[in-house]
C-alpha cells in the first residue's frame, strides 16, 4: 500500500504537536511541582485532590470556631475568676463586720466597701467579649445585669425562657455549650453580697458570723464549680483542635503524594520529553527536505 507525500507529512506533524504536548505537560509539572494542574491530567487524582481540599477546608472552618469558643470561655473563667476574688474579700469584711466592737461609723465604712464589691461585680456580669455580653445567654447585645431601687434585675436569656445556651459545632455531629448565664452565677452572689451589707449596716452580728459567711461560702463553692465546667471545656476544645490538625497534616501529605511531582522522576520526565520532541522535529525536517527532492525528481 503506497502511502501519500501528504499523508507522511500530517503523520509527522500529529507527531511534532504530541510530542510538544508531551514536552509542555512535563515542564509544568516541574516548573509548578504539581503532577496535576488541570483535571485531564488524571481525573481520579484530581478527584482525590478536591476530597482532601474540602476536608482540611472544613476542618479549618472547625478549627477557627474552636478558637472563639476557647476565646469566649477564656474570658468567662477570667471574670469568674475575678469574681471569686471579689467574694474573698467580701468574705474578709463579714468577719470584721462580725467583731462586737465596732462602732456605727466603721460599719458603715464595712458596708459601703460591700457595696462597692457589689457594683464590681455587677459590672464583671456584664462583661463581654468581641461586643457580645457572655453571660445574657442568647441575648447577647443586651447587658444582662442592672441594679434598681427595689434590686437586681437579670435581663438575659435563660433556660426557663429557652435562650440560655450558646451552643457551637466544633466537629461532625459534636456541639459544645459555651457560656454560662448570669441568671445562675451572678444573682444569687448579688443576693448573698446585698443581704451582707444590710446585716453589717444593721449591726446583726449573729446574722454575719451564723449565715452571711455560710452563703458566701455557698457562693464560693458554686463559683469553683462552674469555673471547673468551664476549665474542662476548654481543655476538651483544645484537645479536639489538636486532633483536627493531626488529622490535617495527614490529609496534606495524601496531599502531596496524590498531587505533588516527584522532582527526580519529574527531571527524567522532562529529559524524556525533550528529547523526544527534538527527535520530532529533525524528523520533521527530514520529511520535509525528502518530499522536495521527491517533487524535484
């Protein structure tokens, strides 16, 4: 079968293209360190590669949210903590406050320090972080703590009117509750550090010795058991942050062995094809010098 001048050079030509194809697809994997950088490259890798994306992406997403929850859990525990050392000294007044011998000027001295505790921690009920008042529940533009002539008043959300909890997905099907709502913690410590102050400017000392230090002591006790909620929360957050980015760094070498080039194979790949493509060329220009004498003779 007689092929035709015209046919060996289109079949030189294909040749030349797939050849530079070739040489193209082998200098881009080196040049960008990437086997894959367009789907036709190999459409299951890139599947793989766009699995393994989505993942650490969302994974990400988990992470950024644990580090508000740890945030705002952090600040709680601060205020908390403040609170505690409130409520010591606090403490530290009603057993002065208890001693027979002082007199009504020096009580009144002890009740106005109380009251100034009170405003204290009213305003740590109140703090808020990034805006957003950490201890009104849901309600969080709102402040939830205020004191009136006839007493305090907690404006926030609660667990009776169903918007207490501020609830975060911090993985696949696991939610964690962040706060802790003022309702709780901080009314019955106002209660306790008012009924103090009206028993020591009173001068009720059996009062302040048998019940106000038992309720403060109450109180304490209460306050640690929350900040120990709150402690474990973040260390179970922390512990989860920890186990996403193990997981993280061993999507991104999947990663990499899926879609990144192997440099020593991607040389020789790159040699290869160069070499190959030169050769398509020479016999390009072969075919093309042949063809003429041909038409000459």
């Amino acid at each position: 079968m007689r092929i035709s001048t015209q046919q060996i050079v289109q079949d030189t030509i294909l040749g030349v293209e797939d050849a530079y194809s070739r040489f193209g697809v082998a200098e881009k994997q080196v040049s960008t360190g990437k086997r894959i950088n367009q789907p036709s490259d190999d459409p299951v890798g890139t599947g793989e590669v766009l699995k393994l994306q989505q993942l650490n992406s969302q994974i990400n997403q988990y992470n950024n949210i644990i580090d508000l929850a740890v945030n705002f859990l952090s600040t709680t525990d601060s205020a908390l903590s403040s609170t505690n050392n409130l409520l010591q000294q606090a403490r530290t007044i009603a057993l002065q406050a208890a001693n027979s011998s002082l007199d009504d000027s020096a009580r009144a001295n002890l009740a106005n320090q109380i009251g100034q505790i009170i405003t204290q921690v009213i305003s740590l009920g109140n703090s808020s972080y990034e805006g957003r008042y950490i201890f009104a529940g849901q309600r969080t533009k709102t402040a939830p703590l205020a004191q009136t002539p006839s007493g305090f008043v907690y404006s926030g959300g609660s667990a009776a009117t169903g918007d207490g909890d501020i609830s975060l997905d911090v993985n696949v099907g696991e939610s964690v509750t962040i706060n802790v709502t003022g309702d709780q913690v901080f009314m019955p410590i106002l209660s306790t550090l008012k009924s103090l102050q009206d028993d020591i400017a009173n001068g009720q000392l059996s009062t302040i010795s048998n019940v106000d230090v038992a309720n403060i002591d109450t109180q304490l006790g209460n306050l640690l058991s929350v900040r120990a909620g709150v402690g474990a929360k973040i260390d179970m957050l922390n512990g989860e942050k920890l186990r996403n980015e193990q997981v993280s760094i061993g999507n991104t070498s999947l990663l990499s062995q899926v879609q990144d080039t192997d440099m020593a194979q991607g040389m020789v790949d790159l040699q290869t094809a160069q070499t190959a493509y030169q050769a398509a060329l020479m016999a390009t220009a072969h075919t093309y010098q042949y063809s003429l004498l041909d038409f000459l003779r």
